[in-house]
C-alpha cells in the first residue's frame, strides 16, 4: 500500500491532533507528579508531630494511611489513563482507525475517574467535547480524513 503524504491532511486536524496530544500529556505528566508526592507522603504522615496533631483532631493513623493510598492509587490510575490516550494520539497521527477507537474509549474512563475524584459534570466533561471536536474534525475536514484512516 502506498504512503500517504502528510500534505492530504486537513491543518485543522492537525492542529486538533496537538492541541489534544499536549492536553493529554500535560495531564499524565501533572498526575504521574502527583502520584510520585502522594508515595512520599506515608513517610511525612508517620512523623511523631503530626501523630498528636491528628490525635487531638480524632483521626488515626490507618485513616490517614488509607486517604493517601486512594489518593495514590487515584493519580495513579488517571496517568496511566492519560499516558493511553497520548499514544493512541500518535497512532492516530499514523493514520491508524483502531487508535481513534482506543483514544474513544480511552476517554470514558478518564470521564468516570473525573467524576471519582470529585469533579463537577462539567470539568468531568471536558474530555467528552475533546472526543466531540475530534469526531468532528475527521468527519467535516477537507478532505475527508476519516477515509483516509485504515
């Protein structure tokens, strides 16, 4: 099958493709961060000073304990989350249709681990419009690129 040069696509997806791309890794960068601090965090909570900090605020220790392990796990999850869809994106690059399924279905759970860690619908939904303006570019771009995915 011949090549197809990268001159067929629309700038429009193109620059679709970044903006989502950088979104992406921006988000699995800040939450892997997150992530790396929250598996510090065991070994400040175990400090003498704040045991009888939380003690007089009636928290203990495996409540503590068991915040920064969701919290770790919810970062975690998130990144990882984030990190599929960015190579989904690069895949997509590629022209590649099963990576523009997998970047579809990278999305609801990012939606749902949004609506975990206590985001309103709307912050929760941003990823939604993100998949919304991509379904758009490859079905209303010039030409059409969604033929052009094999």
């Amino acid at each position: 099958m011949p090549r197809r040069n990268i001159s067929e696509r629309s700038p429009f997806l193109t620059g679709g493709l970044f903006i989502l791309l950088i979104w992406n890794g921006f988000q699995a960068a800040e939450w892997s961060f997150y992530s790396l601090i929250l598996s510090l965090a065991p070994r400040i909570v175990d400090s003498p000073s704040l045991e009888e900090d939380f003690r007089q605020k009636g928290v203990s220790f495996e409540e503590v304990r068991a915040a920064v392990s969701n919290a770790q796990l919810f970062a975690a999850a998130y990144a990882s989350v984030r990190v599929a869809a960015c190579a989904c994106l690069v895949w997509l690059f590629l022209w590649k249709r099963w990576a523009f399924w997998c970047f579809g279905a990278c999305t609801a759970p990012v939606f749902l681990v949004n609506l975990w860690g206590d985001a309103s619908i709307w912050e929760a939904s941003l990823d939604l419009v993100g998949l919304a303006v991509l379904i758009a570019l490859l079905l209303k771009s010039k030409p059409v690129a969604w033929t052009q995915l094999k």
